[in-house]
C-alpha cells in the first residue's frame, strides 16, 4: 500500500498596531501629587519619609578670606578683637567690615579649616605677644605664643580644623603685656596679596 503525504502552505498575517501615548507635563505630575509649584531656582526634595516640596539648595561651598586695612591698637595687658575691614573673598559665611567686623559667621554646619597671621610692628623689650582663634568668644584654639627680646617686628601665625555649628562666630584674639600701648600694622593687598593681618576660614565637609 502506498500512502502520500499531502503538504499545504498557511499564511499567517500579523497585525500591529501602535497607539500614541502623551507624556503628562511636570507641572501636571506636580498637580496630581498635590505638590505645591516652588519659585525661582529651588530644588524638588525629600524628607526621606515620603514627603516631597519645593526647598531652596544649600549652598556646598562656605569660604572667605579677610584683613585689617589700616592700623589698630593693642592694649597693654588687653586681650583685643583684631577688627577685619578688608575682605579678599567670601562665599557661604556672612562678614560685615562695619557691624561685628571681628566676626566670621558659618551659616553652613561642617568641618572647617581656620589659619591666621598677625604682626605687631613694635619691638618688645619685656613681656610677650600672643594670639589665638576665638569661637563665640569662649573657645581658644591654637595659641601662639612669642617671647620677649625682638627688635624687629613680631609675626605669629596659626591653623586649627573644628566642628562648627549654624550660627558660631570665629575671631582672633591678640594680647600683649609690654608694659606699653602697642599697634598691628596697616594692610597691604597689593603685589603678592600678602597681607596682615589677615584671616581665613573655608569649609572642608559637611555636617
């Protein structure tokens, strides 16, 4: 017996079709999440527990760099705010050269580097000249301390890094007990930007 297999061809046909989707608007987004528009240059931002809004950004970089533009007098047996009435830069910490002008205020919590210059332009035949960075007037960091016998003129610097809060002040504070009223020299922006004296404070991480 002979049996024959048949063969036949199907076609398939397949079908597509697309159908257009619109993207809804951020502003529409915002609407139906009962979101609040924000105003010009805030940022959309979490609280991390599911909530959302509009907040302004903080700024990462917190820097300034002041001096003292003129003589100032130094007290004998007199610890003395050193005035700043020169600023060079500053970015994120608030300074006034008239208001407070001893004071350097963070506005930013973070991890800061401080170093300053002073120089007493009188010689000191007895007693010694000290400096120290201040915060809020209570914290004395660093001291430097120089002795008596200069004949020339007396330059201290010094550096510290500390935790500061929103809020905390730092300044220099200077002593001398020569038995005499003595002076810190003017400032002298031009040239090589040296100058004293002079302070300086920039964030490092933060907080």
């Amino acid at each position: 017996m002979t049996t024959k297999f048949g063969s036949s061809n199907t076609t398939t046909t397949t079908t597509t079709t697309t159908t257009n989707s619109t993207t809804p608007s951020l502003s529409t987004v915002l609407a139906q999440s009962n979101i609040s528009d924000g105003t010009d240059g805030q940022v959309l931002a979490t609280n991390g527990s599911g909530t959302y809004g509009f907040a302004n950004t903080q700024a990462l970089v917190a820097t300034a760099g002041v001096y003292r533009d003129g003589a100032q007098t130094m007290l004998n047996d007199t610890l003395t705010l050193v005035e700043w009435n020169g600023e060079l830069w500053k970015s994120g910490i608030t300074h006034s050269n008239t208001i407070n002008p001893e004071r350097l205020v963070i506005t930013i919590a973070g991890v800061y580097n401080i170093s300053a210059e002073v120089t007493i332009n009188t010689s000191m035949s007895t007693g010694y000249f000290q400096m120290f960075i201040s915060v809020n007037s209570d914290t004395a960091l660093d001291k430097r301390r120089y002795g008596t016998q200069q004949t020339t003129d007396i330059n201290l610097s010094t550096c510290a890094t500390i935790s500061l809060s929103v809020g905390d002040w730092i300044s220099i504070v200077v002593y001398q007990n020569s038995g005499a009223t003595r002076s810190m020299p003017t400032g002298d922006t031009s040239g090589d930007v040296w100058v004293h004296p002079e302070l300086g404070v920039t964030l490092i991480t933060q907080l």
